[in-house]
C-alpha cells in the first residue's frame, strides 16, 4: 500500500511517479503493479507520467471503502465520490483496456440504506473487474466502535450479499467481452496444481489452462476460450 499524505516528505520529495519512471528504466523489470492508490493521487499530471511506461500493468487497485460521500467523510477519508470517479475515467482515458479493483466495507456505523444504494451504484458504474468486500467489524478502541447507528449482523450480511451480486455481473460482463475483443493474451503464470497452470494476464484477468509441466515464473501467450464469471479458461498457444 501506499500511504500518499507522507510519501513525498518520507523520500525527500521524491514522488510515486517519479519511482516509477525510474523503475521503467531497469533491464528486465517486469510487471509493476499498483495497489491501495488513494484517488486523491490521480491526477492529470500524474496520469501522464505513467501512461506510456512499459512496466506498468494497466491494472489498479484502489481504495475506495464507499460510495457515498457521507460515509467517506465519517470515516475520514481524503476524497470524495466524485473524486474516485474522476480519477478511474482519468485512467480509463489515458491507458488502454485498464482495469479497476477495489475493497468495500458495508454496514459501516451510520451507513443508511440511501448511502448503501449509492455504493451499489458507484460500482456498478466503475465496472470493476473485482471487488473484495468486507462487512464493518467494531474494533475495541478506535472512533467506529463508539458511534451511533450501528448496523445489525443480519443487515450487514445483507448488504454485503446484494453488492456481491452486482459484482459478480460485472466480472461476467468483463470477462465475456475479453473472449470476444481480446481472446489471445500474455499470461504470467504463478501457481500449479493436478495438471493446470494458473496466472493473470497484465491487466489482471486470472486464467487457467491444462499443462503438462510446472509454468510457474514463466510468461507464454495464451487464447482465450471460456470462463466460469470469476476466472478464464485458454490454451497454450
């Protein structure tokens, strides 16, 4: 993760885009993968720093908690809805065939139905690839626990089963329409198990295929066949 109101100051002015640009220029590098970006550090500029780095996956995972602004502003967030929008249409914009991951909590103290709804809305128009979504859990000793209007166990699995089912259309959607436009790709292969290669492909789309080896490091192109809504079935090419 990255924690962006002190990462300046802790390199002594040296930005994220400025350690990026830098890592693009090491033979061999790879794959760079962002994680846990606050939306706030999307910015025009910043964006087209990036855009044309060879080492960057066009694949980020934000943070983003909520969808309504006011539970954003009770749990003390820097940026709004507005502001996480902007800056995944900013990306979208500059870096083609993106792709967008994120964390959610539900049931957050406080957190109305009409708050709720405004989050079901903003990921279904974010059109994320997947999202992990956690219901609020009261930790003894910070502010969220001794706040009013805290949401029942019954109501929290709720809402976090309804979100799950708008996420998992739009990974069907995603998915679906990468067989059609996009069936052959570069495949970054990580684990093996009973005779099949799994990997992610630079965007993150997680595919599997039948192997009669070990791929695990390996990198090999892969066409697209099939998927389950959650992960791609292919062959090696």
């Amino acid at each position: 993760g990255i924690e962006t109101a002190s990462y300046g100051k802790d390199l002594g002015g040296v930005d994220l885009g400025d350690i990026l640009c830098r890592v693009d220029r090491i033979d061999g590098i790879g794959r760079v993968r962002l994680g846990s970006l606050d939306p706030s550090l999307i910015k025009p500029r910043f964006v087209e720093r990036i855009a044309s780095l060879s080492c960057l996956a066009p694949h980020f995972h934000l943070s983003l908690q909520s969808g309504s602004d006011r539970v954003l502003a009770l749990m003390k967030r820097k940026y709004n809805s507005r502001m996480a929008m902007e800056a995944i249409e900013l990306l979208r914009a500059n870096i083609p065939n993106v792709k967008f991951t994120t964390d959610v909590i539900v049931g957050f103290p406080g957190e109305t139905e009409e708050d709720f709804l405004a989050t079901c809305d903003f990921v279904r128009k974010a059109e994320f690839l997947t999202v992990h979504i956690f219901p609020y859990s009261k930790r003894a000793g910070t502010p969220a626990a001794e706040m009013k209007g805290q949401i029942s166990t019954e109501e929290k699995s709720r809402r976090l089963h309804a979100l799950e089912s708008i996420c998992a259309e739009n990974t069907k959607r995603i998915l679906e329409r990468e067989i059609l436009e996009r069936p052959e790709r570069e495949v970054l292969f990580e684990t093996f198990k009973d005779g099949y290669a799994y990997g992610h492909t630079d965007d993150f789309l997680e595919i599997c295929v039948k192997s009669e080896r070990d791929m695990r490091g390996e990198m090999a192109k892969v066409e697209l066949i099939s998927s389950d809504g959650k992960q791609m079935f292919g062959v090696l090419k």
